[in-house]
C-alpha cells in the first residue's frame, strides 16, 4: 500500500521506540508458567487427535456435550494455532509467549501503519503508537498465553488499513483485491475472536464521516459496505454463540451492560482497577467524562477524522460491554488500538495550536522528547504490573502444581482428589479449571476433583474413600 511519505526519519524513530518499549513493558512476562485455561488447551493438544481437535474447533456444535475446547467459543484458528504450538513448543511456555509478544509487535506496527494512512502529524503517529504500545490495561492478554485469541487483533487491524486504502481507490481491479484483502484479514481476526467485531464501528464511523462525506446522497457510495456487512451477518449465523451457547446467556443489553461500558471507559486514561481510592476514583470518572466529550467537541469543530475515531473507539467497546460473564481491564486491549488513534489525532489537531504558542525548532524536539519520556514512565509502571501478575498469579498457581505433585506423585485410578486453600484464580467459576488441569499432570486414569472450603476439612475426612486423597495447598 501507498503511505503518504513526510518526515519518515520520525516516522521510523517512533516505531522503532514504540517497539523496545513493548519490550521493556512485557519482558517479564517471558518467564510466566502456564496457569489456569492454558492447562484445558495443552489437555486438548496432546489428548484429541488431529482430526479430532480440527473438528471439534471447527464444528464443535456437532458434539456439545463432548466439545474439549470450542464449546463456549468458537475461535477456531486460535484453538488450531495452539495446537501448532504445541507441536512445535510442547511443554516449554517460552515459545507461547514469544509468538503472543511477536503478536502485539504486530499490532504496534499496523496501529503505525494506520496512523500514517490517516496522515497524522509526525507527532500524531508517535502519540498513537506509543500510546499503545504501553497502555498498561490489557497487559494480560499479551502475558496469559490462553489469551492466544490476541493473534486475530492484527489481523482485523489490517483489514482495517486494508479497507482504508481500497476506499481511497477511483475503482478497478486494485481496488477490488484491496477489499478482498480486507474481508479475508477481518474474517480470520473474527475466526480467531468474536470480539474482532470491534473493528466494523471504526470501519464504518471512518468510511462515512472521512471516505466518502462528500457523496453520501448518492445510493452507491453505500455498496462498499454490503460485503462487510454481509460479513457480520455469516459470521453471526455461523458462530457457536448461536448454535451452542444461547445469545442471552452471554450478552445482554441491560444496565449491567452500561455499567461496563463506564468500566471500560474510565479505563481510557486510568486504567486501573484500585477500589476504595476516592481520589482514583473521582480522577478515572473525570477522566471518563472527558473521553466521552471527545465526539462531541471533534463535532463542533469540524473535525472529522477525530470524530470518526473517537466514536470508533466507543463503538469498539460495545461488544466488551455486552458481555454479562465478567469484565477486566485486559479486555480493553482491542478498543485501546482506537483509543490510541485517537490520541494520534488530537495530537495532530493541537500542533498548529502548539506551534502557534511556542514557535522554534526547539518547541518541536521538546515536544518529541517529552512524549518519548511520558511514554517511558508509563511503560516502566507497566512492566512493574506485568511483573507483579506473573509473581501474584501463574507463579502462585505454579506453586500449586509443584506441591501437589511434590506430595503426590500418583494419584489412584477413580480416587477423588479434594482440594481447599486453592489460589483465588483458580477457584474462580467453582473451580473450572482445576479438572482440566489435574488432568493434565496425571494422564494415566481418572481423577475426579472437589473442591471445598478450608473451614470444613473436619467434615471432609471421614467422606474420604481409600482411594481418595486430600490436598490442601500451603499447610502440607
């Protein structure tokens, strides 16, 4: 694709910043054992045959009860490109996480990529992408190799560009490869998650607001968008959301739903989740409201590619707010590429007003110094989060394996395995992990697992058959 050439040297300096500091911010994550659903993917891959793992991630709907992995989800590339790992990585999580890193890398340099598309300032596109690079908030979904679905972000982000650059085309076949390019990168980010639906609010806001403002009267100036919308109408008809899950029991439009939405929108500039600070969250609700003012003023003053993005960014939060199983800042990784558009275009809108204020070309390097510096506070304050995660989370879970296999190296065939004291995450949903996982560490029988409460180990005892066993982690 053409990209519109102005001061490249910039250009590759911010990429080339954006990049080491992603680096330094997940750089601790490399040492992260595998914890939680990681252990029901690994089952998977080593226990499913090929043909068996292929269909049941392809077309788990034929066999509910019996889905391994895709009956929740239908992320079929995802679940085939952790069984690709698996075969190439087995049991080292190095690997996993490497190719998770290479993915956000990836994403960095589309969000570059669309910055220069939407001819930013120099200024702009380091603001748009160092904002996220760093952006401290969905850090787990780089860090947690079961969050592999992060592979389909780049992909949906360069059907995005793709789009983009087929829309500038008087017509023709180019244009009509660009859009097929388009549609195959959207699907295989949608194949990898549902969530890649993000990209469409975006894609449309840009298109009419931008693309083609000018001839929006004109019937066909809407034809570019029936394929995209065709798109996420098969894909709806096609995912297991519809044939194996019930739509209501996943998604919901609701008050809970906009209380989610406000969750991710004070996100935006604090993105933290710290509960009973008055001051963090008097600031995150401030904050929050200026977010949300953002269409509002690009409105009133004409601009609008700022206005494209801004609402973009709030639409991409749309099918993370929709979502009734739970919320967490790592979700907001996805919407965090629009949001850092958006810092990229304001950042473009405010430099005649900056220069206007402080002319010389010492304002200009001052102003590309002190963006480099603020993004590298915050990418030290993120590689202190993904520290702490590995350190409070997969570590401590990982503390839980060794024990257990420290105390018992084998377990009976048939016996129970009740367990108590189990770290927070993994007791998370009653426990849904703890099976899968156990599973994995003794491949030979069966092992049923119950987990209980500390307080009623008493009354656990004397349930105990003689093949059962009793673990309870710290305390043995």
């Amino acid at each position: 694709m053409q990209l519109p050439r102005f001061d490249d040297r910039w250009a590759a300096l911010a990429l080339i910043a954006a990049l080491a500091l992603s680096l330094v911010v997940y750089w601790p994550g490399l040492t992260s054992p595998f914890h939680g659903d990681d252990y029901r993917y690994l089952l998977a891959s080593r226990d499913m045959s090929g043909g068996a793992f292929l269909r049941d991630a392809f077309y788990p709907w034929a066999d509910t009860a019996g889905s391994e992995i895709a009956a929740d989800h239908w992320r079929p590339l995802s679940w085939t490109w952790f069984r690709v790992q698996y075969v190439v990585f087995g049991e080292d999580p190095l690997g996993y996480h490497l190719t998770s890193l290479a993915a956000h890398l990836a994403g960095v340099w589309v969000v570059w990529l669309l910055a220069r598309r939407l001819s930013f300032h120099p200024l702009g596109v380091a603001a748009a992408t160092l904002a996220f690079a760093v952006h401290p908030a969905g850090f787990e979904s780089v860090t947690w190799i079961a969050a592999l679905s992060l592979v389909g972000f780049p992909l949906a982000l360069g059907g995005l560009l793709a789009f983009m650059a087929a829309a500038e085309l008087p017509g023709g076949r180019k244009r009509c490869l660009y859009h097929a390019l388009a549609l195959f990168l959207i699907t295989a980010g949608l194949l990898n998650r549902e969530t890649a639906v993000a990209v469409f609010p975006a894609l449309g806001c840009w298109y009419l607001l931008v693309g083609r403002r000018a001839s929006l009267r004109e019937r066909r100036a809407y034809f570019p968008l029936v394929p995209y919308v065709a798109l996420v109408a098969v894909y709806a008809l096609a995912s297991t959301w519809f044939f194996t899950v019930r739509s209501d029991q996943k998604l919901s439009a609701d008050v809970g739903a906009l209380e989610n939405g406000w969750f991710y929108v004070q996100q935006a500039l604090v993105p933290t989740t710290m509960e009973g600070n008055s001051l963090v969250t008097g600031t995150q609700q401030a904050l929050g409201v200026a977010v949300l003012c953002i269409p509002l003023v690009a409105l009133a003053a004409r601009r609008r590619v700022l206005l494209a993005l801004s609402l973009g960014f709030l639409g991409a939060i749309v099918p993370y707010a929709m979502f009734n199983v739970g919320r967490g800042p790592r979700y907001f990784y996805f919407p965090g590429a629009f949001l850092a558009l958006v810092a990229g275009s304001a950042v473009t809108e405010l430099v005649p007003v900056l220069a206007g204020a402080a002319k010389g070309r010492m304002a200009a390097v001052a102003a590309r110094v002190g963006l480099v510096a603020i993004a590298s506070v915050v990418g030290v304050v993120g590689n202190r989060r993904v520290a702490n995660y590995v350190e409070t989370v997969p570590e401590v879970q990982q503390r839980w394996v060794n024990d257990l296999k420290r105390i018992y190296p084998e377990l009976p065939d048939g016996g129970t395995l009740y367990v108590t004291n189990v770290p927070f995450r993994m007791g998370l949903l009653n426990g849904f992990v703890l099976q899968p996982t156990v599973d994995y560490l003794y491949p030979e029988g069966t092992h049923p697992v119950k987990m209980f409460y500390r307080v009623n180990l008493e009354d656990v005892r004397p349930w105990l058959e003689p093949d059962d066993r009793l673990f309870v982690f710290g305390e043995q």
